[in-house]
C-alpha cells in the first residue's frame, strides 16, 4: 500500500481522528570543502578517500578546525549527518603526530553505542597506525590487563567504567596523556546521571599531566541551551557548532487520535501497512516498560509477531531483538527510550509513537530512526486523552514547530556530592590544596563525611575513605541516587527499579509485567531492598495503580522569584509517602475494575528539591472547593511543565493543601533539577496550564482527562474542580497578590 491509499483508508475510517499531516522535504545540505583543503597528514587523507570521504559539510569543516585551534566545542546537529567524523577526523590527526601514548577517550552512555563506535572506527582506521580499544563492563578481565600495559591511542569507555576504576593508577597513567575527551550522546547526561558525570570528569581532571590543554568534545542531536548546558556540565567555555539542514529523506509526520486504545492502534496501522508489503519495517516507541508490555499483548492476541526491547531485559534478549531486526527475520519491534539513541539496527520505514513524548528533542530521535539512508518515510504519532495530548491536538503545528528542550542537571544534589566526594577520595587522597579549592557547599559536606566516618583525615591534611567510605563507593550506581529494589521470582532476579518510584509499582499484589509474561507482587521488604514476585499462569487483562497519600516535610527555601502577584519558592525538603491501595484498571478499555486496599501500608521518605507556591483562592469557597481547585491547579500546571521542561511525568510530583498551597518537587531521590528548571520558567507554565483547561470542551465540573485529570494521582483523580482552577489561574495572571505563608493547611491531595 503506497502512503496516499493509506492515508485515504485512515482518513475514511471512523475509529480515528486525523488531526494533522505534515509533509516534510529532506534537504541535505551541499559539501563545503574537499579533504585536501585542511593539511591533514598524508595517511588520513588516503584512509578518509579510501571509505568514500572525499568532501565534507560546512558544519563539519567548523567542527575540525574550531578544534584543531583547540577550542572545546559542542557539535550539535541532526541524526545521520556525519557528526562522528567531525571529532574524529581531527583526533585521529592528532594520534598520527602523537605516537605511543593515549590522546583521546571517547565516553559512551551505553555498552551497545559503544560497540557501534568500534565498528566505525575498524573502518576509518583500517589502513592507519592507530590503535583503539573498548575499555568497559563487557572487556574481559584478560582484555583489560592488555589495555592497561599497552594502551592504544583511543579508549572507548563509559563513565561508569570511570568512576570504578579512577583509582588504578595504570588508568591514571593512560588518562595523564589524554588530549580529548569526547562524549558522544551528551543529551542522555541528563538529570541525577548528569550530575554524577559532572564530578566523574572533575575527578578525571585531577590526573590530566597539562589540564590547560585538554580539550572537550560534546556530540548530540540539537538542544535548547547549548552553551549553558556545555559550559555548566564541563565547567569550561565551549563553540558550539549547529546546522540546519536535515539529513533524512522525505518525511510525512501524522498525528492520529485513535477512538481506541493507543496500543490496538499502533498494531492496526503495523497490519495495514504490511497489507502490501509484508516486508516493511516498522518501529514501535512507548515511554513505559508497561506500555511496551501491553502493545505485545494486543499484538500477540492478533497474532501479530512482534519484538520487544526495554530496559529491564537482559542485554542478550535485547541484542537477539536488534539482529533479529536488522536481518529482517522480525519486522515490527515495539520498544522503550532503549532503542532511541544511535544503534544501528538497519533501515526502517515507519516510526509510530504511543503518545506524545516528553520531549520534543525525544520525538525527532525517535524519528529520527527512520529514513537514516535517505529514503523516504512516515511518523505517526498517536495522541490520547490527556491534557498534553488535548493541548497539541488544538494547535498541532505548535507541537511540529517545537524547538528542541533546554537539558537540565543539579550539581548541588547533595546526595550526590556525598557519594563523588567519597569517590574521589578513594581515586586518590584529598590534598589540603583541593580541599581549598572546593565550594562551601563542598567543604560542609566534607566536614559531614568525616564526622559519620565515611572519611578519615591521613597525615594530618589528606582526606581518604575509611572501610565505611569504600563500601559505600562500592554501591552507587551513576544511573541513580537512593536504593534500588531488586526484582526478584524466588532468588532469580528479573529486573530493578529505582526508589522512589518502586514504592508505587512493586507494593503486594500489584501486577510487574515482564518480558510478556504476568507476574504478582508478594512482597516489597524496603530495609532488603527487594521485591517477590510470582508468576501469574493464566492472563490478566488488567494492570494496577497505587492510591497514595503524600507530605512535605522541613520545606527549606534557598531562592524565591516574585512573579505576577506571587512569590514563587525553592528549596530542599523531604517527601513522605505512604501507599495504601491501589486500583485495577482494565488495560483494553481503561475501565477501573475494582480497587483494593494494602493490608500494610507502605511508607517512604527521601530528600530531594521543591517548588512552593501558594495559588489564589476565593475566601467564600467551601472548603471542598479550595481543595478541589487547589489540586486541579497543581494537576495541570505539572501537565504545562512537562511540556515546557522536557521532564517525565512520572519523575516530578505534587502535593496541594486546600489552603491555596502546592508543592512540586522532583521525583528523584536528592533531586534531579526539574523544579529548578521549572522555577524559571515558572510565569509561562501558568499561561499554559490555563490554556490547558480553557482547550478542553468537557463541561464537566471535575475536568476530565484531557484537562484536569493526572494518571499519576494517588487520589484516583477525585477532588478535582476544573472551574475553579480557571478562576484561580486567572487571577494569578491578573497580577492579584497572594502571602506565602510555608504552613500548609488541611489534608493534602496529590
Ligand atoms: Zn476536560
Ligand atoms: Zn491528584
């Protein structure tokens, strides 16, 4: 079926919506200059030639010689466009006149990117006397010993491998010598990762033989603040290269609001354009392992053959996925963020996307893995009934017109400093010079490790890790802050989840889908750290939601900004929570099939950053009202901010009293930097948070889920007022005045 039957039969359907069709004209740009023209040695114009480089783009010719002057730059331009060879044309140069020793580390935020890096560089340096090697969790232990005595020229590495090994003073030897450090990917270093590799690289930087001249290399797609992020995350200044030519072939993007589930959707679109060609590839992405779990069900039901890829899977299934794909053997995948960065997993025709992502960067990586050889191809995006979905499909073309998000980090997060701190002892002894040297944000946390005992002073001046600072180092993950729950069916560990998100997925008799296959929660022991599930044998058609209550505990303000009528706070503090039921919803038709209450309730609490604010009520409102428009307002304004920050829905809270007070604070453990983010750009969320409602035709006096309503309250999305939130959102933007008070009263919602 050619794309214009389709559209015609999707048009002429009645089950769907078509909201909007955006055809979209690849336009790669001309080359700028031929090899020759940049005096590079001899051999790696020969080597460049003999893989078909003979001319390069404008933007990477910028690339090579900003770099060549020394100059730290963040090349940032679109999928497929060559941007690997604009760092590594110029490190390869640099390795031919700097023999025997280690110029370049080349960081990679996953092992499978890694090993696509591997396969590039075999071809670039075929015929050059350059040697590389992989240096990370899957080199054998053989393997490593030779990278350490006879290190290549290049290391491909990951920042966790880093932080682990910082204190072999072989790695130290190899790292001394290093002139680039690249890190390829730089949007996924976001958030508490982010932050953690912030202080990696400093650590890095302590072993540098001449820091002045070590240059960083920063490569991704196209971000909102480039230079603020580059220049916070390195802490160095930073040229930033761009381009705006696109690279793909021609594109259609369409937006589609099935009159059913999501899910059956995206597998009728996948049978409708097999119908034709049996052979068509098709990319399915969803932002949930649960969403992922689902879409394989409807298609399993349909007996549609389907591949799954998602975090939590082994890496050999994932793997198996991608090669079985690749080859052609499977045709339709559905998958998770797994599959969004730059894995070769060969041609694809079709990208469907369940719901709009959180990001608009995320849509044109998602996007942007199809039509990578310049072959045309179709987006489909599917929107739902949600407030975000209801805001775009009132004004598409503000969603297509999207520019990509500012990325955010909060190198503050204590609990990360705590744990870098600690490691960075372990790297090497703390020198009374550093100790001079770091913040006073630092030097108080120094002070709080020696008194618990996690440092211990060493020849008077020096800081080093005591055993209970080395056992510690030994069990941070970069990937997150806080505990982790292991998911395990008797001692067989299926999989992982962070807290605080696990408490309210894994509390008993909540259904884990794994892999397609059901399973029932036991048990969830928080002082183990571990979560026993049992495998369900007949199939469920439910899943489960928790209901819970939460709190604001020591709210402490660092920063205020007046705006409109409002003061509006940040600060740390401390989220309690308690889950005390949960809801079986109906995953076909989203029905609520029964909820249930916990024997045990589950209680949880963690530091992380926290917004404050108070919204305007009316003194005549009931209290039912303040309440019911007091949670609307927050509900909604996490809605704008989703929007507005890039953030998961999942990973940002809120909690509001009927006296007008709401909170919003990051979901993560020590804090992620969102509601940071959110503070400034706090005045154009409330604009779209009413714009949100005044879109939505329900009439109805709670909202409903295109406006008011959150999947993720804990409150089953009761005590809602959707008039009354427009009133108070209004008189925000009135300018009218408002006292925070930081005593929040009444029973919160959330
Ligand atoms: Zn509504
Ligand atoms: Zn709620």
């Amino acid at each position: 079926m050619d794309i214009d039957t389709l559209l015609a039969s999707l048009q002429n359907s009645e089950a769907r919506e078509i909201i909007h069709i955006k055809k979209e004209t690849g336009h790669p740009p001309n080359f700028s200059c031929s090899i020759e023209s940049l005096n590079l040695h001899s051999h790696l114009v020969t080597a460049l030639k003999k893989i078909g480089i003979k001319n390069l783009y404008n933007f990477q010719e910028r690339a090579i010689k900003a770099i060549l002057k020394g100059k730290n730059v963040g090349i940032l331009v679109g999928t497929g466009s060559g941007k690997t060879e604009a760092f590594l044309i110029p490190i390869l140069e640099y390795a031919l006149t700097h023999p025997n020793q280690t110029v370049a580390l080349l960081m990679y935020p996953t092992k499978a990117l890694a090993q696509d890096q591997m396969d590039r560089l075999e071809a670039l340096t075929r015929d050059l006397k350059v040697e590389f090697e992989r240096y990370d969790g899957d080199t054998s232990q053989e393997k490593r010993e030779q990278i350490l005595t006879n290190p290549p020229a290049i290391l491909i590495t990951n920042p966790d491998m880093l932080n682990f090994h910082l204190f072999d003073d072989r790695l130290k030897d190899i790292i001394s010598t290093v002139k680039f450090i690249v890190l390829d990917e730089i949007h996924q270093y976001v958030g508490v990762f982010g932050a953690h590799v912030h202080y990696v690289l400093n650590r890095v930087k302590r072993f540098l033989k001449d820091k002045r001249k070590c240059q960083f290399i920063a490569a991704s797609a196209t971000i909102g603040n480039p230079r603020k992020f580059l220049e916070t995350f390195f802490g160095a200044k930073f040229s930033i290269i761009t381009s705006s030519y696109s690279w793909g072939g021609n594109r259609l993007h369409i937006m589609i609001r099935p009159k059913h589930s999501l899910y059956s959707e995206a597998i009728y679109l996948v049978e409708g354009l097999k119908e034709k060609d049996p052979s068509v590839k098709s990319l399915i992405f969803t932002d949930s392992h649960l969403s992922a779990e689902l879409v394989k069900k409807v298609a399993d039901a349909r007996n549609l053959t389907i591949g799954i890829h998602r975090g939590g899977l082994i890496s050999s299934y994932r793997k198996e996925m991608e090669n079985d794909f690749k080859s052609g053997r499977l045709t339709t995948l559905v998958a998770t963020p797994t599959l969004e960065l730059g894995i070769d997993i060969g041609d694809v025709n079709n990208i469907i996307l369940i719901k709009i992502p959180a990001t608009f960067s995320t849509y044109l990586q998602r996007i942007g893995r199809s039509g990578r050889k310049g072959q045309d191809s179709t987006a489909f995006l599917l929107i739902g009934d949600d407030p975000i979905s209801n805001f775009y499909a009132n004004s598409p073309q503000k969603f297509y017109q999207s520019k990509p998000e500012p990325l955010y980090i909060d190198p503050t997060n204590p609990e990360i400093i705590r744990s870098q701190f600690i490691a960075m002892a372990v790297d090497q002894p703390i020198s009374p010079l550093e100790l001079m040297n770091i913040n006073p944000q630092e030097q108080a946390i120094a002070q709080q490790l020696l008194e618990e005992n996690y440092l211990a002073h060493w020849d008077q001046l020096y800081l080093v890790p005591t055993k209970k600072g080395k056992d510690l180092f030994r069990t941070v993950s970069l990937r997150g802050t806080g505990e982790v729950v292991q998911i395990l069916e008797e001692k067989n560990k299926l999989g992982d989840r962070a807290l605080p998100m696990a408490i309210r997925e894994l509390y008993p008799n909540a259904i884990y889908m794994h892999g397609g296959i059901d399973y029932q929660v036991i048990s969830l022991d928080l002082e183990q750290c571990n979560a026993q599930v049992t495998k369900i044998l007949e199939r469920t058609n439910f899943y489960t939601r928790a209901l819970y209550q939460s709190d604001v505990m020591n709210f402490k303000p660092t920063e205020s900004r007046h705006i409109y009528g409002l003061d509006v706070f940040h600060g740390e503090g401390a989220i309690h929570t308690n889950v005390h039921g949960f809801l079986k919803i109906n995953f076909f038709t989203g029905e609520l099939i029964d909820k249930e209450k916990l024997d045990i309730a589950i209680d949880y609490q963690f530091p992380t950053k926290v917004l404050y604010f108070k919204t305007i009520l009316n003194p005549s409102w009931t209290l039912i009202e303040k309440a019911g428009a007091t949670h609307a307002v927050e509900h909604v304004l996490i809605s704008a901010a989703v929007t507005l920050t890039g953030a998961d829905a999942a990973e940002i809270g809120g909690i509001s009293y009927p006296d007008g007070s709401i909170f919003i604070y990051d979901g993560i453990y020590g804090g992620s930097g969102i509601t940071d983010l959110l503070q400034d750009r706090i005045d154009e969320t409330f604009r779209r948070a009413l714009k949100i409602l005044k879109l939505c035709k329900c009439n109805r006096d709670d909202g409903c889920p295109r406006c008011t309503y959150s999947p993720y309250c804990g409150n089953n999305n009761e005590s809602l007022s959707k008039e009354l939130a427009i009133q108070s959102l209004s008189q925000i933007l009135a300018g009218k005045k408002v006292m925070a008070d930081f005593k929040p009263l009444g029973a919160p919602l959330v």
